[in-house]
C-alpha cells in the first residue's frame, strides 16, 4: 500500500504533475489560436462554451505546436524540464538543438506529446478537485440540496448522498493515478524521443575518450618528470651530506646537479599545467627527447653516485621526434626505479641500440630493496606499459635469473602513433 501511494502522491510523482502542468500551460496559446479559427468556422461566438468546440480547438492547436516545435532552443528547454521534473539520466538526453530532420520529427513528436497529455491533466486538475470537494462535503451541508445548487434528482435518495464522498475520495484519487501514469509515460519515452542519435552518442564518445588520454598523457609526464627528479634529488642530497667535509668537489656537483635537476622539472612541469589550464597555451618548455636530452639524465643520475654504463648503439638525432621523447622518458622511469631500488652505489646497465627496425631500450640493475610493483602502486611501470602500446611496440619488466631487476621495451621505428 505505501508503495502505491509513493507512486500517486511521492515527491517523483508530483514534479512529473508539475511537469504535466507546464505542459498543459504552453498548450493554453496553441488552444486559444484554435478557438479563434473554429469561433467564425462554427458560427459560435464563444468557442469555451461548448465542450465539443473546445476539444476541436484542442485539436487544430496541437498541430500547430509541432509546427512551433522546429524552434531550436525547444530540444534543449524540454530535455532541461524533463531531466529535471521526470527523473531521467542527463545521458539519456540530448542537451542540444535538433538539427537533421530525424531529430526535428521526434522533437515534434515529443512536443506534441508533452503538451497533449499536459493539457488533459491540466484541464483535470483544474475541474475534479472543486467537483470531488462538493462531492465530500455535501452529505454535511444537507441544507445545499435542491434546486439551488442544480443538482441531479438522483441526490434526493439518501444512499446516494452517503456514497458522495467516497466519489469524491475516488474521483481524486483517479486524477492522481492518470497524472502518475502519463508522467511515467512521458518519463519512457523521453529518451526515444529526446534521446541523442548515434551520430552524437559517438561524438559524445570520442570526446570523453580523447579527454580521456589527454588526462592520461598528462598523468604520466608528471608522474615521470616529477618522479624521478624527486627521486635523484634525494639521492643526491644524501650523497652529498655525507661527504660533506670530505670531498667538497662532489658536493658542488651533487648541488649543481640539484639544481640543473630542479630547474628543468620546473619547466616541464609548467609545460604540463599550461595543457591542464582550459584556454591557455602550453608552456614553452620543450618535452625533453632522447636526442637532446640523453647526456644530461645520464650526468644527473651519476652526480647522485650513483654507477650507470651506458651503450648508445642507435643515432639518437636520426630518431623520430615522438620516438625520441616516447624513448627518453622510458629511459627515465628505469633510472628512476634503479634509484629507488638498486640503492645508490649500484652499477645500472643502459641499452640503446636499433635491431630490425625497432629501437631496443633496456635497463638493468641489481635488486638490493623491494622490486617494483607491477601491480598496485606501480604507475611508473603502467606508464612504460602505455607509451610502449601507443608506438605499436612493447615493454616488459621482471627480475632475472642474476638477480637483477631488467626492463626491456621494443619500439618500432615506424608504428602508430
């Protein structure tokens, strides 16, 4: 029972009423110009005097409302009302104006349907209420009966009079259960009708996938650029607080190191939030690429004294240029881990080299802490993971049969980008 009262009287069911309403309020204009054309057709000088004459007007002025409907704001206006007063999914909608001719007919459609069941209930809600509040109130106004109030004969028996009441009771509760139901009719059928077209159900698709690699894109230069420069900045601190009075030499390197190491993740991390800023351009720091940038990683990661051997077999300068950055920054998560987990005198292993059209990239380094997660919190390897897929090439790391931490990625030197 309570179930069935939410669904006549809940606060669902009374804005769905309320949208009804409005409907039956933009209809009143549409029924007023059909009065006006059927007033000299009929020969009747008041259209609202006769009920026959007032559905008719009804009638010529729905047609006219589909003809209104082809405005554009109407789509956008009727899905806001509907998304708002009928419980439906925005992404059910479409927030948009009706442009092929398809979505102009089922706006029509749609229009014509609102505003004719909104009318019927309006016009319902207008005339039961006062009837059903006769109905109830008259067996305790017995001196209303008669020929005052106009009322049938049938009212003079008395089991007539007692059952007045429970009309009454009836007759509303019949009003609320018709605006329940032409709510939930309107409610299904909005998304056929005002729903989006496949056409934009892909655009809409390919919006949140390219916003989606976007924020993924920028997720792992942060995490890559800031990551390691954390981590090689610390390494390096603590190399030099620890010969601080020893070896002054290593110390201005290790803090010359730092420095170079903070100022170019400062330029890179204001290249990424001029993307992230909506309007503004990009920051003007280049992305750093294998080409240019290959001697300094190596000398910032080895003033943390920290032992890396690289063999470059590959001619960096003849690389392509999203290969060259792709590369670089998968060079630069292995260093990253190394630092984290090789500790710092550590001897790392660094690969470049080209072998059958692809270029091989491969770090390798001692495990004297906890390996790095390939699952869980192991973003940096994920990111490796994804540049690699992006290239049409792979990546893979583990450890090996020596004990030893090893990451192996191959990109083609020509793939999809």
């Amino acid at each position: 029972m309570s179930a069935v009262a939410r669904s006549l009287f809940g606060r669902r069911a009374r804005l769905r009423w309320i949208h009804l309403i409005l409907g039956g309020a933009l209809a009143t204009p549409y029924v007023l110009v059909g009065s006006v054309v059927l007033g000299p057709v009929s020969g009747s000088a008041d259209a609202f005097g006769s009920f026959p004459l007032q559905l008719a007007s009804f009638g010529v002025g729905l047609p006219l409302a589909a003809v209104t409907s082809l405005f554009p704001l109407t789509r956008p206006l009727e899905s806001a009302a509907v998304r708002w007063l009928c419980g439906v999914e925005a992404d059910r909608l479409a927030l948009g104006p009706a442009r092929t001719r398809g979505e102009k007919g089922r706006t029509a459609a749609w229009f014509t349907l609102h505003l004719g069941l909104g009318g019927i209930i309006a016009g319902m809600s207008l005339a039961l209420p006062p009837f059903a509040a006769v109905l109830i109130v008259l067996p305790l106004l017995s001196g209303l009966r008669g020929g005052r109030l106009g009322l049938p004969e049938v009212f003079d028996h008395t089991w007539v009079l007692a059952l007045a009441p429970v009309a009454g009771v009836a007759s509303l509760v019949a009003l609320a259960g018709c605006a329940a139901g032409c709510g939930a009719l309107l409610a299904r059928w909005a998304p056929l009708l005002l729903g989006p077209t496949p056409r934009e159900r892909l655009a809409a698709a390919e919006a949140r996938a390219a916003d989606l690699a976007v924020r993924n894109r920028l997720a792992r230069e942060l995490h890559d650029s800031v990551g390691h420069a954390l981590s090689a900045v610390t390494l390096q601190a603590s190399a030099a607080r620890r010969v601080l009075g020893s070896d002054p030499e290593f110390v201005r390197e290790a803090l010359a190191a730092i420095e170079d190491t903070t100022r170019r993740t400062v330029g890179e991390l204001d290249a990424v939030l001029g993307v992230l800023r909506e309007g503004d351009a990009p920051g003007t720091a280049p992305a750093p690429t294998l080409a240019a940038d290959l001697d300094g990683l190596l000398r910032r990661t080895r003033a943390g004294g920290q032992r890396v051997r690289a063999t470059v077999e590959a001619d960096p300068e003849a690389l392509p240029p999203l290969l060259s950055r792709e590369a670089y920054r998968i060079v630069q998560e292995g260093l990253s881990n190394a630092l984290k987990h090789a500790g710092e005198r550590a001897a790392v292993e660094v690969r470049i080299a080209v072998t059958g059209g692809e270029l091989e990239i491969t770090v390798e380094n001692p495990v004297t802490g906890p390996a790095p997660s390939r699952t869980g919190g192991g973003h940096g390897l994920r990111g490796i993971t994804d540049r690699a897929r992006l290239l049409g090439g792979t990546a893979t790391a583990g450890p090996t049969a020596a004990q030893t931490w090893r990451l192996h990625a191959r990109l083609p030197m020509r793939g999809p980008a």
